[in-house]
C-alpha cells in the first residue's frame, strides 16, 4: 500500500461526538435492515494486490446505500474503475490505498459495476485505462462499445480517522470506512470467533473495511469486511479484537463522503470523441485471465440466427421436466394485492443487485 505525499484530504469540521453509541452495532442489520452491499472476491479471475480499491469502493457504496435507505437498487461501485485509470496516485494490482482513490474519484467520477465488471487486472497488468474501461457494453456480431449515457458517483469530501472512540464515531455517524490491517499467517486461515494477533505485526499490507463492532464474554471486537469471498472467514468477515490497535487495524483509517448524483440521475454524456478513443479495447471475444481468446467469439457472428441468453429447444435432448402443480397454496383474488414490487415491500428492498 504505496503512501502518496501528494495527496490532501478535504474534511472541513469534525464529527460531533454521540454519547449513547451502543456497545454492539453492524451497519449489516440495523433494525432488521442491511446496509451493506455486496460481498467481493479480488482474487478471481486471477491473483490481484487490488483490495486498496475494494475496501474503498465498498465502503463508500454502503454510505450510498445508508443515504438512500437501503432502496432498490443497490449501487455498488467499480474497483476496476480505479485500478485501471487511477494511474497518478496508485499501481493497480500491484496496491493502492483508499485515500487516493477517494482523491481520484473527487477530481474525476467512477461509475458502477454493470459498467465497469472486475477483471482482476489493471494498468499495470494488462486492463489500461481508456474511455470504453468506464462503461462498457456488447452486442453480438459487433465490436463492444460505450452506452449513450450512463450513471456516475462522486466524492465530497474525505480523510484519515485513527483509534477506537473517534472510528467509532465516523461508523456510527456515517457508514462503514476503509482501514490498513497487518496480515499474518494466522489470520490468512482464519475461519471463525475474535481473531487476537500475538505476534506484533503492525506493518500494514492489507485493505479491509469496518462496518460495526460488537463484544462478547468481556471481549471487544471489530466486525470487518474482507475482500477474499465468502468462502474464506465467517462469510468473508471476520472479528478483530478492538481497543488494542491489533495488527494496527486502528492506526490507518479512511471515510468518505459521497456527492448526491443518484436523486437527479446524474450521468455522463457520451462524446464521439469517447466512443472513437484508439485505446479502447472493442474486442468482443471470451479472453481468459491468460490473454488467450477462446474458440468461442461472439465478432463477425451471423445475428440473424442469434437466440439471445436462451439456448434453442433440441429434439435430440432430455429436458428436465417442470412441475405440473405448483409449490404453493393459491389465495383467493380478493387476498391478492392490485399492486406487489419486491423493491419495495412494506418500505423494504428485497431484491440482489443489478447485474450485466
């Protein structure tokens, strides 16, 4: 995690301190709501240094979704965005740190991930910057090519916050942050309770994001989101005790503010200039981690025999069979609602995020 002199937060006054903060709290269930947004893995396809830029871009996409009250849809916000194109202040896969990316986010704007989906590589592995690495989409039978228009997020302000009262505050005022934590050996095959390091390790390799706390038998601890997929912790987060400054997870804090783009719809106008950049990567074909573009390319193909996601019906094959009765019991027309959104079911968003 390369520090840059060079950059300098924007913060203005600080945080007025709350005096009843709860002694357990998880932006992951307040009031029965989530907060969160999804869960990543900065490992696949291939091995990436990227989590400088997964922590920040989750953490600020959860202050998203705190500011629109968990409302459909969730936003989450594209790491590949920053380790492509934030060449001036990080080194792609290679690390970063969350400070500047929120600069490079300030001074330009990143988009989400049905624009910009995660590679594992970045400008200085192979995925460069250019105007097509924003947003990008594909039709069959055509070079990829950058939508008309499409929604952008911003940052207002942003800084350090250090030790447990004040990151306390920043978390429980605001949303989730981005922290530096030491790695050891031991919490690479952590798996489950409070992770206690005793090996002094303070030097910080790692980016992770805070999102709540809690204490058990006496024993306080940190509730921290990582970026290594479910598979790995308690659904890919772990406890860390707290107050202790262990594996220095108190010392390298980050928060940002996001800009309201989302109310107006905010987007950026696509220019021929953009569409026509000579550094934009059109190739429509199926390219493994490796560079090597499999048997299967969807260039030059006839669209006139195109069946879209779905596969044709073929005689020669067995089909499951589908269910003749349904697995439930009907209610009468009189108990059905005229209107039903699983966006917005009593207030609440019960639908996953938007895909591409």
């Amino acid at each position: 995690m390369p520090t840059n002199p060079d950059v300098q937060p924007f913060v203005r006054e600080p945080l007025t301190p709350v005096n009843d903060i709860p002694s357990s709290f998880t932006w992951g269930n307040v009031n029965g709501t989530n907060y969160l947004t999804q869960m990543r893995q900065q490992h696949d396809p291939s091995y990436c240094g990227s989590c400088w830029a997964h922590a920040a871009t989750s953490a600020l996409s959860d202050r998203i979704k705190i500011l629109r009250n968990a409302s459909w849809p969730d936003i989450n916000l594209a790491p590949q965005v920053l380790i492509s194109c934030d060449t001036d202040y990080n080194l792609g896969c290679h690390g970063g740190e969350p400070l500047s990316a929120y600069q490079y986010i300030k001074e330009n704007f990143i988009t989400d991930e049905t624009c910009a989906i995660y590679t594992a590589r970045g400008h200085d592995n192979g995925h460069p910057c250019s105007n097509i690495t924003l947003c990008r989409n594909c039709d069959p039978g055509e070079p990829c090519f950058i939508p008309d228009s499409y929604y952008i997020y911003q940052v207002d302000e942003f800084a350090g916050v250090y030790g447990e009262a004040d990151i306390m505050q920043e978390v429980y005022q605001r949303g989730p942050i981005a922290c530096g934590v030491a790695v050891t050996d031991a919490l690479e095959n952590y798996t489950h309770g409070i992770f206690v390091d005793d090996t002094g390790r303070v030097e910080n390799d790692h980016e992770v994001s805070i999102v709540g706390w809690g204490e058990e038998d006496g024993q306080k601890y940190w509730i921290i989101r990582n970026s290594w997929g479910t598979h790995w912790g308690e659904q890919g987060f772990f406890k860390l005790i707290r107050g202790i400054n262990n594996l220095n997870i108190e010392s390298n804090c980050t928060w940002a503010t996001p800009v309201d783009t989302w109310t107006e719809g905010v987007k950026h106008i696509t220019t021929e200039e953009e569409q026509n950049d000579p550094n934009n990567d059109k190739n429509n074909s199926n390219i493994n981690p490796f560079g090597i573009v499999e048997s299967k390319s969807f260039l030059n193909e006839d669209t006139s025999k195109k069946s879209g996601c779905m596969i044709k019906k073929d005689e020669n094959r067995v089909y499951p069979e589908r269910l003749t009765t349904p697995a439930w019991e009907a209610v009468s027309d009189d108990q059905l609602p005229k209107e039903l959104d699983w966006r917005n079911k009593d207030g609440k968003n019960y639908l996953s995020w938007n895909k591409n």
